[in-house]
C-alpha cells in the first residue's frame, strides 16, 4: 500500500481559505441577493437544503437563514440529531489561533423555543482566554415554518460579540452547520467529518464586512 493511499480523503475546499463578502443593512434582512451567502456544497459533496443570508452595521450581526427541508423536530437531549441552525463567530477572524479564545463564539438556535429561548449561545472555551455568555433573551430571532420549510430571522446584538468593532476590524471568522432532523447537516467553511469545528476557528471562512 502507499503513502497516498494512506491519507484521508480531502474537499476541494480544504485547499483554500474561504471568503466573501457581507454588506451592511440598516434594517432587519430581506431575502435579497446581495447578502445571499455563496454555497459551498457542491465543493463538500453535500446537499444544498438553505440559504444564508447576513448583513451587519454597528449594533449587530443579522442572519436570514431559510431552508427548503420541512421542519421535522427538535432534540432536547442532542440538539443536531433534530433541526436547529449553529452560527459560529470570531470577531478578529484570528486564522492563526488553533483554539477558542474569548473572541470566539458558537451560537444555537431553533425553529421552536427550547426552554423558553428560540437560541442560546453554547460556547465551550479550552482555557482561562473566555468571555461570558450573552443571556438567551437577548439573541432576536424570529421563525415562520411552513409547510414545505421554515425561515429563521436571527439577530446577534454587538453586546453579545466580545471583540466586535467593525470600524477596526473588518472582517470576521465565520461558519455554519444547519442540522436537520432527517438528512445530513449543510457547512459553509468545512464539514464535521474533517474537524471538529467548534474547536478549530483556524478552519472558519472568513466575512469581509463592506460598507457601501
């Protein structure tokens, strides 16, 4: 056998760093084209089930996130074996830092309210560089299920960014995993089967935060 058989598999995606643009938005977000996030399924071999959509301005993050999968359940006990979005944040994008720091954030949220909450944040640091957890009821979000799918309007206040200063750093590490209760999750950046993301902000994409 050779050495080359011997490695795993690897993405096209794995071979560069992923990075686009996010415009700025006064006003809560609309399904409209310029802040529709690029999809990255077709270069991870994964079925494209939502779009993602974000903007920002100096009070917040604003994330539209609609997917075509129909909702199926929530599980309280294992929150991606049932449907439920994770935002994952660095607001100093810090590609050289292989673990969390108090920058880093990994935010939860649900179609239904879970514990009275539609989203928490759920940050696991590894050492004493942490931040406190911002309070569920101050993450907005707001969801329409539908038949055929659901949208979810979420929200992130800056005070629930530590780090968060557009005017000084312009950009943000970021990625996703939409899980769903049927099927396999959808990522932006890279999937779970290559790391394991929320401990690995270095493998995050990058957002570009554009003012026009």
């Amino acid at each position: 056998m050779s050495f080359f058989e011997d490695l795993p598999s690897l993405s096209p995606v794995q071979f560069f760093g992923v990075s686009c643009e996010c415009l700025y938005t006064r006003n809560s977000l609309k399904p409209e084209k310029a802040h529709l996030l690029p999809s990255m399924s077709d270069m991870l071999a994964e079925d494209c089930f939502a779009q993602i959509y974000a903007g920002w301005n100096m009070q917040k993050l604003s994330f539209l996130v609609v997917s075509k999968s129909s909702f199926q359940e929530v599980s309280a006990s294992d929150f991606r074996k049932g449907d439920s979005i994770e935002i994952f944040i660095d607001t100093r994008d810090l590609k050289t830092k292989s673990a969390i720091s108090r920058f880093c954030h990994h935010f939860v949220f649900f179609p239904v309210q879970v514990q009275n909450f539609h989203g928490r944040e759920i940050t696991r640091f590894c050492g004493d560089d942490i931040h406190s957890l911002c309070h569920p009821e101050d993450l907005q979000v707001h969801v329409t299920i539908e038949t055929n799918g659901y949208s979810a309007s979420i929200e992130i206040p800056s005070a629930c960014l530590n780090g968060y200063d557009p005017l000084s750093f312009n950009r943000l590490g970021f990625t996703y995993r939409i899980n769903r209760g049927q099927g396999a999750p959808q990522y932006f950046a890279v999937t779970s089967e290559e790391y394991v993301i929320e401990q690995h902000p270095s493998t995050w994409g990058t957002l570009q935060l554009v003012k026009d």
